[in-house]
C-alpha cells in the first residue's frame, strides 16, 4: 500500500468509525421500552424510570404495571409523576430556593397541580408542594407521565403522516435544480433545464451511494457538465456556489427562528452561532472582493502561491461573474428558503407520526441545525453527528433519544428514497463514476479549450489584473 492509499484508507476508517460509534451511543442511550418515574409511599426521593409491562398505559390510567428490583408491581395513578422540566430546575417559594424533582401535571400537560420539591436536586427528602405556592414556575417542557419507547413508538407510528413527508419532498429537487440552472447561464453553460435536471438527480443518487457522502455527488455533476461544455472549473465552481447558497439560506432560516424563540436556552446559542457564521461570511466576501483588503489579510499572498494556478485563476475569474449579478445570487438564496421550508415541514409531519410532544415552531430552529450537521463531511450521510445535534436540541424539550434517532432517520432515509430514484437516470443515461484516466482526460479537454479559445484567459488575466 503506497502512501496515497494508506492516506485514503486511514480517511474511510474515520469516517466510517465516527459514524459507528456515534450510533452505537445513541442506540445504548434509547429506550427500547416504555418507561414511568414514581413517588411511593415511604420514598423519600423519587424512583426514575421503571419499565412499563403494559403497553397500553397513558396518561389517564388508573394503574401501571412496571418492574421494581426485577418484581412485578402495580403502581396508582397517583404513585406515577412527570418529569421535570430539566435538570437542577430552581423555583423560589415558601421563602427559600427549592429544587423540582418531579411534577404532577394535569392530563393534558398544561397545568401544574403540584411540585415535587427537594432542598437539593439530590434530596435528601422530597415533599409535594402546591404549584401555586411557586409563582416563577412555568411549564416549558411538559414530559407525559409515561415516556414512551421504541418498540411502542415505531408500533404506534401514523403511516400516513410519513406518506405526506415522502410526498412534498420532491419539490426540493424541482427547486434545486431550476437554482442550479439559474446559476450556471453566466457561465457560458447552456444547459437546458432538463438536463440540469437530470445531472442533479445523477448527483443526488451518487451522494447516496459513494464513500464521499454528499461532496462526491458534487463532484460527478460537475464530472459531467464539464464533459458536455468544456468549462471544468466553472462547472465546479458552479456547483460550490450552489451548494453554499442552500447552506447560507439554512443557516439564515435556522437563526432567525432561533431568535424568535430566544427566551430558550439552546434557541439562544443557534441564534448566536448562525449570526456569527453570516458574519463570518460576509466578512471573507469583503476581503475577497475588495482588492486593498485581499493584499493586507494576506489572501492575495496565498492564492499566488496555491498548485494549479490556471485553475485557481479561473475559480477567481468565476467568483467575479457572480459578482457582477448581485441580483441572480440573491435570486438563488431567496428560492432555496422554499426549499428547507419543505424539509421542515417533512420532519414536522415524521415528528406528528412518532408522536413527538414538541412545539411546532421549534421544528424550524432544529431541523436545520440537525440538516446543517448531515452536511459535515466526517461520516457517511452525516451518520453519528447528525444524531448528536438531534438529542442535544430536542432532548431539552422532552423528546427522548429513541424519538430524536427515530427522527433523523426519517431524514435520512425519506431524502435517500428520492436520491436512489437518480438511479433511473444513471441506469438509462450512462452516467457512472469517471475512472482516474477519464478524469485526467477531462482535464486534459479543459486546457486544450482554454488555448483555443485564448480570449477567455486574455479577459480573465485582465479581470484579475484590475482587481489587484
């Protein structure tokens, strides 16, 4: 093994032991089974998660069976409480601080009737409290009595629900590539919009099925525009772009949310993060496109000193066209809002079938967070990482782990479903996976064109030239 192959071997081996991990965790985190917390007679603190035997139990049964200390026993209605709004949760009454270890809620979860209250999160001694003698105490995540499992969840899951997902999804693809199309007529591509269609579907398909996840479909869209017009940096700066624009609008769309509901500790940081990163953002097109700027960062310094240096120039020259069509870019980020809109609203819909207890409008803060992680290309398909953000935001707001994985997998595989139909395509058009000699022969084909079509390099020579 050369050191090229070792290089690329040590890559999959991370990728893929980062997404084995990351869901061996989050399948040792779920509930496999229906699960109550109960306050009995005697106890000084309450007993957490007991194993419901009865799959039947809601929040209006008189009695639960559960298993105590591997014995059967039957709890009241009265001996099973709901869970705190979180952690540590502090409330002042009685005139001294006090800490929530459970709660008494009304059947349809939006009322406190009592407070399970400690002098400590860890006890010694709970004692139950009216709620109306905690003023500062506000519902905000109402967890039911019984937290429901995998098994009873996937059981009692409303199929048509997740029919409705599947259905509304393809208008992301009508849309991405009519944007893809778009972005490509400045270029000097003429495509027309049947084919972009097709190449996107190609790129799709191979997103799913390649090691490289959701670049290596990036790279055969730009494969084949570049073998149907001989503009190969352009093609993929085309698809770079793109696909920058669509991150942009979700991260815009993901933080104006999270700002709306900023009075919420995890909406708070997104909305923060996504400021930054938009700030980030336009700062680097400042310094790019701004000559003075790009000599004083040093930016200028580097890009003279990057390998490829024709091709350099032409991502340069590229960047320049888009420039010069304000309008068209911002017509780009504008049309791809309908388009996480449409996830949105699909992950909403998988949340109602898996019987989710979340607020709707959190939807719009989460998912394109849960979205954004799928996109980092350090597992396959965002395996692992796109799991992590998933517990992380929604656990806070009573969705348990086997709710949060049952959710990016509906993600997952409702956008894998419509990638693989790109097969058709693939399997009809001969669209398959360029070898390194058919690579290097595209490449050979691009320079070739350039020196017969000198005007090109002699218009983007000057352009630079005038930039600098």
């Amino acid at each position: 093994m050369n050191e090229k192959q070792a290089l690329k071997f040590g890559r999959f081996l991370v990728r893929w032991g980062i997404a084995v991990i990351g869901i061996g965790w989050v399948i040792s985190q779920m509930s496999w089974h229906d699960h109550v917390w109960a306050f009995l007679p005697g106890q000084n603190m309450p007993t957490k998660d007991l194993t419901l035997t009865d799959w039947a139990a809601d929040e209006s049964s008189d009695a639960y069976h559960v298993i105590l200390s591997g014995q059967p026993l039957v709890l009241l209605h009265d001996e099973v409480i709901n869970q705190p709004d979180r952690d540590n949760l502090r409330v002042f009454g009685n005139g001294k601080v006090n800490f929530v270890v459970g709660v008494d809620l009304s059947a349809d979860l939006k009322q406190a009737r009592r407070l399970l209250v400690a002098d400590k999160p860890d006890g010694p001694l709970a004692r139950w409290e009216p709620a109306s003698d905690f003023p500062n105490y506000q519902i905000t995540v109402p967890h039911p009595r019984v937290q429901i499992g995998v098994l009873r969840m996937l059981r009692e899951a409303n199929i048509r629900y997740i029919f409705a997902a599947l259905a509304i999804f393809p208008l992301t693809i009508l849309i991405t590539s009519l944007r893809w199309h778009e972005l490509l007529k400045p270029l000097d591509i003429r495509l027309t919009l049947g084919r972009t269609f097709v190449l996107n579907m190609v790129g799709m398909f191979y997103n799913t099925i390649m090691p490289l996840g959701s670049t290596g479909g990036d790279l055969l869209k730009a494969y084949y525009v570049r073998k149907q017009t001989h503009h190969g940096t352009r093609a993929v700066m085309s698809v770079a772009v793109d696909r920058v624009i669509g991150l942009l609008a979700l991260i815009i769309l993901g933080g104006t949310m999270a700002a709306l509901q900023r009075h919420i500790p995890r909406c708070r940081q997104v909305a923060i993060a996504s400021a930054g990163i938009i700030a980030l953002t336009a700062f680097a097109m400042i310094v790019f496109y701004v000559p003075a700027l790009r000599r004083l960062s040093g930016l200028e310094f580097i890009l003279k000193r990057l390998p490829l240096q024709k091709q350099v120039h032409n991502a340069i020259e590229t960047m320049h066209i888009y420039a010069r069509r304000p309008l068209l870019v911002l017509g780009a980020l504008i049309v791809s809002f309908p388009v996480h809109m449409v996830v949105i609203t699909a992950a909403q819909l998988c949340g109602i079938a898996f019987g989710f207890h979340l607020s709707p409008f959190y939807y719009w803060m989460a998912v394109p967070v849960i979205v954004l992680a799928s996109a980092i290309p350090i597992s396959p398909q965002g395996a692992g990482v796109m799991e992590y953000f998933a517990i992380k935001l929604l656990e806070p707001q009573g969705v348990t782990v086997g709710q949060a994985f049952a959710l990016t997998m509906s993600i997952r595989l409702t956008q894998i479903f419509w990638n693989l139909t790109g097969g058709i395509f693939v399997l009809r058009g001969g669209y398959h996976k360029p070898s390194q000699s058919e690579q290097k022969l595209a490449e050979e084909e691009d320079e070739k064109s350039e020196i017969e079509n000198p005007k090109s390099e002699i218009r983007m020579t000057n352009q630079i030239r005038m930039n600098q």
